[in-house]
C-alpha cells in the first residue's frame, strides 16, 4: 500500500496582472524537465465567463528516488478573469491576458508506490522497521530536497511573472 508523508501543505502565492499564459506554461514544463521530474497532468480546463476565461491546471509531477520512495508535487494553478489585452513594447505588438492567478503547491514523499511491501502483513511490518530504523536517514535527506524543489519551482514561477512587465 502506497503511504503518503505530507511534507509541505497548501504553499501558494497569487498575482495580479498581465499573464502570458503558454509562456507560464513553458517555463513551469521546462523546470520540471531540468529538475528531473515526469510530469503528469491530471486536469486542464478552461471555461469562458462574461467576466473573462478561466482556466485551471492541475499537475502531479513526481521523481523517483529510488525503488523505495518517490517525491510528487502537487500543483493547482487557477487563472480566472482574464481578458485578451495586445500591448506594444519596442515596436512590437504582444498578445496576453490581464487576469489574477492563484498557485497552490502540495508535497508528498511516496514509500512502496509500486505497492510491494503491502501485499503481505509480514513484508509490511519489515517496511514499517525498515522505514524507521534503516532507511530514516536516507529518506530525512531526500524530504528536505523536495521542500526545496518545490520552494524552487514557487521563485521560478514567481520570477516569470515578475518579469514578463510589459509597463
């Protein structure tokens, strides 16, 4: 049986102003692919208001670090209000969006994903031992890393929005 440690719960940040949507999506697909993470991404919506468009995203990247445990971040990412805006900057004319977004980040150490240890009451109890006794270092090690990653991910995203100013 999968267990789940909560490492981190509920992280998030929000922004207000010009959004260049496919661009926030690239550079979030281009981290997890530089960082070592396989992307899943379990929703993608997009619903049009007479307030404007909201789209949402939800991703569960994930990294394995051994056969034992692996890391996943959870990230919900909720658009809403936005409106087609086409500035010029340096001659140049750039179609975006003005709306807020709100960024959710969840992180999760996995043990026995591959669900081998819970198949019998025995091997289970020898993962219990295993967990607190012999691997407790190896996995203290590898939580403080996904705190980071995701700490990481947060400032890159952050970054991006910050600096895509078309003022």
């Amino acid at each position: 049986m999968t267990e789940y440690k909560t490492l981190k719960l509920g992280d998030s940040f929000e922004y207000k102003g010009l959004i260049d949507v496919e661009g926030l999506y690239k550079t979030m697909d281009k981290w997890l692919k530089t960082n070592g993470y396989d992307k899943v991404e379990t929703w993608n919506q997009e619903e049009i208001f007479e307030s404007g468009k909201q789209c949402r995203w939800k991703f569960q990247p994930y990294k394995k670090i051994s056969d034992l445990a692996k890391v996943e971040i959870r990230i919900n990412v909720t658009l809403a209000n936005l409106k087609d805006v086409t500035i010029e900057k340096n001659k140049m004319k750039h179609k975006l969006m003005k709306g807020e977004g709100k960024f959710v980040f969840d992180v999760f150490l996995c043990t026995d994903y591959e669900n081998y240890w819970g198949t019998k009451p025995l091997y289970f109890f020898l993962k219990v031992i295993a967990d607190k006794f012999l691997y407790r270092s190896y996995l203290d090690r590898y939580e403080e890393a996904a705190v980071k990653d995701a700490e990481n991910l947060k400032k890159e995203l952050k970054a991006y929005l910050n600096m895509q100013r078309y003022n």
